[in-house]
C-alpha cells in the first residue's frame, strides 16, 4: 500500500508533448509516474491548443478541437483535447478556450475513467485559473504547482496577472517547486500558504548506472551543456568562456544539447565555427531521455550557466547520475549544489566561468560520483515527492 492508495488525481499541465513540441512539459510525466508508483489512480487530461504559428510551420489541427484517447509510458490514460484556436494575443480569450476544452476533456475523462478525487494543476496559467473555475466538485479540489520561471512572465500584462492571482487565490493548496521561485511568487505580491517541494527526476537518471566511460588519465575532460541555445541559459558566456581556455584546461570537450529555432541558437553554429577551439564542441540537437542519459553517462561534469531557473531539471538529472556540476548563483539550481557535487560561479559573468570550468576541469574526476548519485537520488525521488503531495491531497478530498 503505497501513499497516496486509494486517490484517484487527474494532472492537467500547462505543456505536454505533441507533435509540434515533443519535448514540452515531458517532466510532468514524472509526477503520473510517481504518484502511480505510491498507489493512485493517475490520469492526465491536456487541452493542446494549437495556435496559428504552429500552423504555419505545417501543423496540423483540426478546426474545432476533437477527443483524442491516449496514454503515458506507463499506461495511465490521456485525455487530449486538441484543435486550432486563434486568440490573437488575447490572454482572456486564450484561457478561457483552455478552461472550456478542460471541461470537455474531463467529462471525456470521467465517461472512460470515473470522477477523479482532486486536480493536480501544474502552473497557475493557464492550468490552475482554469481548474479553479470549473464548476464544483472540481474547482474545490485544485492542487496548484507553480514551475513558470521567472514568474515576472506570467505578471504581465495586466490581465493574465489578474488570472493567476485568482487561482493562488481559489486552488485548495500551492505549491512551489523551489524556495528562490517562492520568493518570486512573494515578491509578485501573492499571499497565502506557499509549499516547497521540488520536481522527482525520472527513473530514467535515477535508477542506472554511475560513473564516466573508462578513459585514461590523460584523456581529454568531457563537459555537457543541456538546453536552449538561448541568452537566459547562458550560452553567450559558454562559448566566450570555451574560447578563452588555455594550457590544461584546453584539454576538455564539450557536448552542447538543445538547439532551437531561436534567433541565438541560429548563429551558435557559426560561432562556434568561427571559434579557435571549434574542434572541442559538438554540438547535437534535442534528444529524447535514454540518449541525454548515455551522454551523461560518458560526461565528466555538467555546466548549466543559467541566468535564471525555477527549478533546474536538467541540473537534478546530473546529480541524480553522479554528475558534479558547474551552475551559477542567484538561480534556484545553487540550491543543491555545493563543494561536495559542484561549483558556483556569478551569473552571466563568462571570466567567472571560465575560472570555475578550469577548476572543474582539473579537478572533475576527483568528486565521488557515487555518493553525488546517492544524496540527489534521495533528494529528488519519487517516493519523496509522493510523500509531500500525499497529506494534501487527502486533505482537500476530505473537506471538499
């Protein structure tokens, strides 16, 4: 008997896979996974609005949203309610499309499924106003988990920060995923009861094998940098940082994962080309978790130099693999790491992080990559997770 035996929760995400964006949202597939592992009923019911951009690029929807019958990887039922919706920047307009395609697809649900205990809503926009203004016995039963970082974007304008305050204001419970985005949901004036639980990292990382390739001593250092190819995940100060080492620290190469159609992530190639070390940098587009994994497998070290994180997913990934990890202060990944499993550097300070990658460099396979493993695991496992949400769902079930 685990847990949460018993409870039957539907997740609605904010972001899920689809065809447009396979990789979207696909951490909240980790939650399904580790409330089943503790005994619940799991299902997920996902309005996937597909928008005009997405269109253009050769998408197809159907012009009025239609059910689609899904399930995860390990079998927990879906409920996809996907079709063409064209708001035209309205973010009234956009939610409440959300919100109505919810309905829809949660009547689907309990047609197939049976009425859910409680609604584990993962963001406040558009997932949580929409699950607290649905009609009863749903909207009483919301748990809201806040992972939208930095949460200044989901303030403005004006109206989408008037629908966020109302469902921090509406859901039975709220949950953030670290301390340093609570302290942004306060700053954003929000009051109430804010819970810090951070995200379980999949089985995928937490459940293999530990430890680098075998390589010689005198083998070259593997570094690993995970995500957009964006100015906000450091990757400016990464390839200025690549560029500038010298003498043994020269003696590194690094796997660069994520690329996107983004304005930096079009000019990281050239630059790179145009780089006196171009020929230490691969760089590989996004990948799914078994292929990410292997490259940890073969890394020495991560360096995840972002300028701001919520959570820092990948960051957890790495540790949970015996990773030691190169990230900067100021984010919500400086939370968990520290001399045994890393090193900090200052934020978007590219001398910085070329002075801690040079004592990564030198010192990476000195770390204790197994006990590194052991304490994230602890940290970021399910059954941890599941503990933590475990009281709050009974607890909402109980009164509503």
């Amino acid at each position: 008997m685990g847990v949460l035996s018993d409870l039957h929760v539907v997740i609605v995400p904010t972001w899920w896979p689809s065809p447009e964006q396979p990789h979207a949202g696909v951490f909240f597939g980790d939650y399904v996974e580790a409330f089943q592992s503790a005994g619940a009923r799991v299902g997920v019911v996902y309005p996937d609005l597909v928008g005009l951009r997405h269109v253009a690029r050769g998408a197809r929807a159907p012009l009025r949203p239609d059910i689609r019958f899904e399930t995860t990887q390990s079998g927990a039922p879906v409920v996809r309610v996907r079709g063409l919706q064209t708001s035209f920047g309205s973010i009234a307009r956009r939610v409440r499309r959300f919100r109505d395609w919810l309905a829809h697809g949660l009547a689907a649900y309990c047609d197939q499924h049976g009425t859910p205990d409680a609604l584990h809503a993962m963001c406040a926009l558009p997932a949580g106003w929409a699950c607290t203004q649905l009609d009863d016995p749903f909207s009483q039963r919301v748990v809201l988990t806040e992972h939208t970082g930095p949460f200044s974007l989901v303030m403005h304008p004006p109206a989408s920060a008037q629908r966020v305050r109302s469902a921090f204001a509406d859901a039975a419970a709220c949950c953030v995923v670290s301390a340093h985005l609570r302290e942004q949901v306060i700053a954003a004036g929000i009051d109430g009861e804010l819970l810090v639980c951070g995200n379980p990292v999949s089985p995928v990382f937490a459940s293999e094998a530990i430890g680098a390739a075998k390589r010689s001593p005198d083998a070259p250092r593997r570094g690993l940098f995970v995500g957009r190819f964006t100015g906000e995940k450091g990757i400016h100060e990464l390839l200025t940082a690549i560029d500038a080492m010298e003498g043994a620290a020269a003696n590194c190469r690094f796997d660069l994962v994520g690329a996107d159609g983004s304005k930096d992530a079009r000019g990281i190639n050239s630059r790179i080309a145009e780089s006196r070390v171009a020929g230490s940098i691969r760089v590989h587009p996004p990948c799914d978790r078994r292929s990410l994994r292997q490259l940890m497998l073969d890394a020495d070290f991560l360096v995840h130099p972002t300028h701001g994180e919520t959570f820092g997913m990948v960051v957890a990934e790495a540790l949970c693999m015996g990773l030691p990890v190169v990230t900067t202060r100021g984010t919500a990944c400086a939370d968990f790491v520290n001399d045994d499993n890393g090193i900090l550097v200052a934020k978007a300070d590219a001398s910085s992080l070329r002075d801690g990658l040079k004592q990564m460099i030198h010192n990476c396979r000195d770390y204790d990559r197994r006990r590194i493993a052991s304490a994230a695991r602890a940290r970021f496992s399910s059954s941890a997770v599941a503990e933590f949400y475990a009281p709050l769902f009974r607890r909402i079930c109980a009164s509503a």
